[in-house]
RNA sequence: GGGGUCGUAGUUCAGUUGGUUAGAACGCUGCCCUGUCACGGCAGAGGCCGCGGGUUCGAGUCCCGUCGACCCCGCCA
C-alpha cells in the first residue's frame, strides 16, 4: 500500500511557503493533520514540525480517488503549486495562511493506525496516556515547541560560555561510588565482580580536579543520576550546566551565571534585570520560610514575639519563653473571608505542619482574634505592629524561629497561589548566598555539609570551625528564579589542611576520608588553585521559560513519579544469563 | 515511608438516595456534499465502569484490599 520516497525531495518545509513563494512548485513531505472531505475538493492540512500547510486536491478524479484513502497521521508527499488563496478563504491563525498547494501528486509514504488522541489538537490528554505514546505526544504543537525551545537555550549557552573562554569537557559517566548525599545509581561490573561503578549525582570531584589540571574554566552539559523521590522539578536523571572556574571570587561567579542566564532568556525576548538581587540565607529563611524564597509576592514574615512575653494566651507566652518566637505574616484584603475560607487557611496551615493558626482583623465592631485570650489591647497592638490595615487579615504561628518561619513559609505559598496573589510574567531572580557550611543531623549525632564536603567556609568565620561549626558561614551561594532553585555552588576548599578539618567535622576519619575522596585529597596536595563554580538545572530552567510547571514537559522521555518510563516499560528483569555473568542474585 | 486528588467508550468527561437497556462531546467507520480550515448533513460501531473481594434482592454508586497516574511531606551532599 505505502509507496516509496524515491526521488521525491522536499523544497519547503510545511511552515515555509509565503505570498512571495506563489508560482513555485513545491514538494511537502509531512503527516496528515486533517482532511476536510467536500466531495469533489479535498483539504489536507500537512504538518511537519516548522508548521502547517493546506493542500488542495481537485478535478483530477485519481488523485480525488488517493486524497479520500488517507487518514490522520498517514505520512504523505505532496507535489503542486503553491497558489495565492482568495481574500475571503486566507485562514489567518496560519502562518502558511495566505497561499495553499494544489496538488498535482499524492504519495502515501506509510500508514497509521488510528492515533489514541489527536496530534494537532490542543485538547487535555491524561500524562499517562502522553507518556504511554510519548512518540506521538512529541509530535504535539506544545511539546515541539518545548523541544526547540530547549534546543535554543541549550545552544545559547554553549556559545555564552565559549565566548567567556569556558573549555567544554567530558567526565565519566561510570565513576566511583561517594554514599554522602543522595543515593547512587550502581552499575555492577563484569570485570570486578561484586564491584561496582557509580553515576554520577555530579561531576563535582571531577571538576575540581580539571581545575588542579590547569583548565582554568570548564563547563558541562552533563546528566546527573539520583536515586531519590520524583516531584515535579527533579527527575531521576536530570541535566546541569556545571561549571567551574580558576582563582573565582563569588562576584565573578555570579558574573558570569548572570550572563549566562541573560542569554538563557534573550531565547524567549526576556531581558533579565541585572545584577541580581542578593539575600543572605538567614534573611530568607526567617522573612520567607524558605531558601528559595518567591519574591513575587509579599505576604513576608514578620516577628511578634515580643509583644507576648507576658500575653494570657499560654500557647504564645509558652513559646516565647522557651525561646521560641510568635510570627506571622499579613493576608491584603483577607479580613472579609468567610468562615469556611478562614478554616481553609488554618487547614493550609495544618497541612504544613502547623499544630495551629491563630487569624485576627479589625471588624466593626472593634477587633477579633480566633484566639480570645489574647485579649483586644494585645490584638490592637499585633495589627498595629504588623501594618495590617481594616480589610486585612493576620495569621500567626508560634514555635522556634525558623520552624515557625518555614512553616509559614508554606503557608504563604499556598495562600498566595489561592488567593491569585502570584503576577504573571513576573521574573524574581536573586541569590541566596551565606548559607551555614554544616547543619545538625540529630539521628547520627553529628554534622552533616549543607551544600557538599568541598565547600569553602568564609574566611572570617575559619577560626571558628572547631569550636562552633554551626555558626560557620559557608561560601556558597543558590541563584533562585520564582521559587525554584535554578542552581547552586559554592567556592571550594583548596587547601588539604581545610579539607581534613571538614571531613573530621563530618564525622569521617582520615582513613574513610581516604578511603572514599583518596584521589581527590591526593591531587588537592599538587598546587590547587583557589576555584568555585555552580550547576545549573537545565530542565527547570527550560521549564520556567517554557512556563511549564514541570519539568516533565521539556524532557522528551521522562519517568512517571514511580520511577517508570511508560513508554518502554524500564525498569524490568533482565536474563538470568545476564546476572550469571556479572554474578549478581536478587532476592525479589 | 506518610498525606491528598483521580481511575467510566479510542480521548476528555457526566452519571441523582444503591434500582430498567451506563450517557455527552470529540475521535473512529460508511454514505452525501465544489472553498473548507472546530467544515457541514445522514447513518453506525464502540464499555470487564482499573483489578480483586465484601455488603445487598440489586453496586459505576457503599465497605475492604490492591494496582496505576498526579500533587505535597519525608528524602533530594
């Protein structure tokens, strides 16, 4: 039935033809978006991915005969003239809108069978029927244009970074296993049995160590592998622009991530404010409840533990005097909400981890606090201090600091995108900069890195490693767009001595520490020099421009949250054979 | 590991208090149609109501379990 190319060679592709290219003969090689049969006139709408073109067949009764045997998604040729359409037929939702092809020939280059949801159709489909048939749903308007767009960006950046005289180079993808952080992807070896490589979650020793090699500046389209939950910003395996630079100061880091993030979104004719706004993670976290902290709003927290040292609601006064604090934020036009809105909030509230939400306004009578004990003078004072005006609701929350931060925090997301609160086309770029080098990991007793054991403390703070590590600031710094971290990094340690007192503040003994970093620890001894870098997540950054709320939509073949492609069914048991070889048994 | 939303025709969905033969739109098939582009008209096919159990005279609907998709928490140096 299909019949074969042959010789036939396209000339336009079907978003090409113009009023400028009437007269022209031309060959449209593409799928069949629809067929509008009228009896003796035929309408074909021909899709590739630069567009859509109408092709007319007419008159002739055989090539009328072949028109009515095609079906969507059939991949035909067409060969005709490219004619000017009359005034009253131009379709103006087309670029290709102006001119038609009447076809002089029909070639059938294959079949298809009946697609399970249309092509060409903007209609919703479920993600598990897209994801099943992800070959067709690529072929959709939206996803086409995802995929380009990604290309552009991807493009965009390489020549940004050669421009900046960045070398791009290659790092393994099998590599040796570092159980810090999260967990490997493992890859038994046939040569080494009961041995086994890594994926990389990050070529970040490997970075380091072009830098000892004298690179000066490298960066990496690389593919990273976690073994971690799936959300809708983090795949298993992901992609980062990862980069390092020699003798690098934070300035110049964000220099050039600033650059680079510029010409990321020249690609959608954004251009970003520069430089970018700058926030110390302690700033974030007890203003925002988050260190990564959406600007686009305001809803920011504030701190009232003051005004209830003393108070008669024993819930607050009881925080405050086991060192914990009362904050909260200020709802704009709340105060009329109705009571199922207020339970919603304190729901929300509940939701994020709040063992309660206590709300307040002025009314007409006076003012009104869920919680009465408060008392009317103490309520007064809270709405004053917070700036809450007549049509304004107050939410407060007790706890430690930044638990009561974080949780509000969550709180403010959630209220905000209920409420309709977060702009469109708004672009809320900063960094967050001046995170702790260690947080507490009170199930092992000991610290843990925050960023990674390679981060730099700052210099002011070095002489307090030993005696206070929680109060060490590390030299890292995380560039945020809208809520999302986009990317991360931090000046490294390049100095053995540093490295050792970190690793021992980790809980590592030299000989673990030489065990697992050996290489690295050895070729920091040879004349490192003072570098840092960053990674950037390429996929949410393509996913922000793309205005995607996920990053599924801009990876062509993603996995589901349970870790499964749909298309080709992986994972999935393999031969026994193949196990015997590599000496593996499973339990399952 | 925990919490939540959702599984009904190829697709997206509706389906009342548990009650006759489970509907709509789009898609699909056939016929008609010379300017359509969300073509139009006529006719038609298409269902293990995710799966398994239970309650009941009777279950798409109620209960239990299970599988899957999505969102969130934990996790993600």
């Amino acid at each position: 039935m299909a019949e074969q190319l042959g010789s036939l060679a396209r000339t336009h592709t079907c978003g090409a033809l113009r009023v400028a290219d009437v007269g022209a003969r031309t060959v449209l090689l593409g799928w069949v978006q629809k067929i509008r049969d009228l009896g003796s006139i035929i309408f074909l709408d021909i899709r590739d991915r630069h567009g859509v073109t109408q092709v007319i067949v007419q008159d002739d009764a055989d090539l009328l005969e072949r028109a009515k045997r095609l079906r969507s998604e059939f991949v035909v040729g067409i060969e005709g003239l490219v004619e000017r359409r009359s005034p009253e037929t131009v379709n103006a939702k087309l670029p290709t809108g102006d001119v038609e092809v009447r076809a002089s020939s029909v070639r059938l280059l294959n079949e298809a069978k009946t697609p399970p949801f249309m092509i060409g159709d903007e209609q919703n489909v479920s993600e598990e029927t897209r994801l099943k048939y992800r070959y067709l749903d690529l072929r959709r308007p939206q996803l086409q244009k995802n995929v380009m767009l990604r290309h552009k960006v991807t493009m965009a950046l390489r020549r940004y970074f050669d421009d900046q005289g960045f070398l791009d180079i290659e790092t393994p993808i099998l590599t040796k296993s570092t159980p810090e952080g999260a967990r490997d992807f493992l890859v038994p070896s046939r040569v080494h049995p009961g041995e086994f490589y890594a994926l990389p979650q990050s070529p970040q020793l490997f970075k380091q160590i072009l830098m000892i090699a004298g690179m000066d500046r490298y960066v990496q389209i690389a593919r990273c592998f976690r073994d971690e939950a799936l959300r809708a910003d983090r795949q298993l395996e992901f992609t980062q622009i990862d980069l390092e630079i020699s003798f690098a100061t934070p300035e110049l880091v964000y220099e050039i991530v600033e650059g680079a993030l510029a010409a990321a979104f020249e690609q959608i004719g954004v251009t970003i404010a520069r430089p970018f706004r700058r926030m110390q993670y302690a700033e974030a976290i007890s203003v925002y409840g988050s260190d990564k902290p959406d600007l686009r709003f305001g809803l920011k927290i504030q701190d009232v533990g003051h005004l209830f040292a003393e108070s008669p609601f024993g819930i607050f006064r009881e925080a405050v005097a086991h060192g914990g604090t009362v904050r909260g934020f200020v709802i704009p036009g709340a105060a009329a909400a109705s009571r199922r809105e207020l339970d919603e909030i304190v729901e929300m509230a509940k939701q994020a981890g709040a063992s309660g939400l206590i709300y307040m306004r002025r009314t007409a009578e006076g003012v009104q606090s869920s919680a009465k004990a408060i008392g009317e003078p103490a309520t007064i004072a809270v709405l004053e201090a917070m700036g809450a005006g007549a049509a304004d609701l107050v939410v407060l929350a007790s706890g430690a600091p930044d638990a009561a931060s974080k949780v509000l925090g969550q709180l403010r997301l959630a209220v905000a995108k209920k409420r309709g609160l977060i702009p469109d086309g708004a672009w809320e770029l900063l960094w967050v900069t001046d995170f702790p080098l260690f947080e507490w990991n009170a199930d092992e007793q000991r610290w843990d890195s925050l960023h990674h054991p390679f981060t730099s403390p700052r210099e002011e703070d070095l002489a307090k490693l030993a005696a206070d590590p929680g109060s060490v600031r590390a030299r890292a710094y995380d560039v945020v767009l809208n809520g999302w971290e986009l990317g991360g990094g931090s000046i490294r340690i390049h100095d053995r001595e540093t490295q050792a007192t970190v690793f021992r503040l980790l809980g590592l003994s030299d000989e673990q520490a030489k065990l697992r970093f050996g290489f690295f620890l050895e070729a920091l001894e040879y004349g490192t020099p003072p570098h840092g870098g960053l990674a950037l997540g390429l996929d949410r950054i393509v996913a922000m421009l793309a205005g995607e709320s996920s990053i599924r939509e801009v990876i062509p073949f993603p996995k589901t949250t349970q870790a499964v492609d749909l298309m080709s069914d992986a994972p999935s048991t393999v031969d026994a054979a193949q196990l015997r070889e590599l000496r593996l048994r499973t339990e399952a």
